[in-house]
C-alpha cells in the first residue's frame, strides 16, 4: 500500500474523480494505493460471503456488500466485506455506503496489515462500526472486536477449533475451517 503525493491532502471530492485504473482508499486525507487481492484471499473473501449470505438470506437482517466504497466524514476506505442492518439500509446510496456499516470484515495480507489493524480500524471506532473482524490468513486466525463507549473491546480471537459467533448477527455460526478451505 503506498500513499500517492504525500505533501498534498486529499478529499472526498478528489476521490470521487480518481480514474478507475487502479483501487484507492483516502485516510485522513492521505490517498493510499491499494493492491488487487491475490487468489486465496479472494477465495477466503468468497467462503465468507457463501456463509454470511445464507444467513442473512433467511433471516432477512440487512445487506452485505464486497469491495464497497464507504464514506466516513472524509475517508473513503473499500472493506473486503460490510454488513448493514436492515434497520439502517438508509445509508446505501447508488454509488457507495454513506456512514459507518454495522460490521466491517478485513481479510490480512502483508501490504494492508499494518493499516487494517492500526488506521482503518481507528476510523472504524472512530465513526462507530458496531463490529470489527480481522481475518489473518497466514495464521488462520479471526480477531473479533466490539465496541463500546470506551472503544474497542476484544471479542477473542477464533482459530480451527472454534466456531466464531456474532452479537450482530444472532444464531450465525461459522466454523473457522471453513473461512479458509481454499
């Protein structure tokens, strides 16, 4: 991930007329590039999606979306997956997510780790994303964090033993293994 023109600020305005040569975020006013996802983490997006959607399928509690632009104050970031409760599908315009999902999902690689786990998820907190899930394909692992009026509070993290579980998404059970049959 590298940050283009470093010395200049950038805003929503400016994001909305980039071309569409290549995938942008804009944190803080710091437009960043962002590389393509590589194939396994395309296929863990994937087995996510699969679960995710049947769930929410038959339960009818929201949208989820992949790769969605998401407006935050002046920060545009492109989550691997969000969820918006169906009470708040209001904030889905035509062209982006206007305001924080309720859940946001970051799939790890090595050029996004860092912003994932420090930026991305400062702003995430910061304009109230409801819950955050930090998916590590190297380690197999999901980190799960809630939050609360103090800020994040760690839900623990789920490894191939463990089902992982959702305050937002009542009765959703998802086995590990699965997230990362590839």
């Amino acid at each position: 991930m590298s940050i283009l023109m470093p010395e200049r600020k950038f805003n929503v305005d400016d994001y909305m007329n980039l071309p569409n040569d290549e995938r942008y975020e804009l944190i803080e006013g710091d437009l960043l590039v962002v590389p393509r996802p590589v194939p396994r983490h395309q296929k863990i997006v994937f087995n996510i999606i699969f679960e995710l959607g049947l769930y929410i399928k038959q339960n009818h509690t929201g949208e989820f979306y992949q790769e969605v632009d998401v407006i935050m104050g002046n920060n545009v970031v492109a989550p691997d997956i969000v969820f918006i409760s169906q009470d708040r599908t209001n904030i889905i315009g035509e062209r982006n997510v206007l305001g924080a999902p309720d859940l946001v999902i970051e799939v790890l690689s090595p050029s996004t780790r860092v912003n994932d786990k420090k930026k991305k998820s400062a702003l995430y907190c910061r304009y109230g994303v409801k819950e955050y899930w930090l998916v590590d394909p190297e380690a197999s692992l999901v980190e799960i964090f809630y939050l609360n009026d103090m800020g994040w509070r760690w839900g623990g993290v789920f490894d191939s033993e463990d089902v992982l579980v959702s305050d937002l998404l009542p009765g959703f059970e998802l086995p590990v293994t699965k997230i990362f049959e590839v």
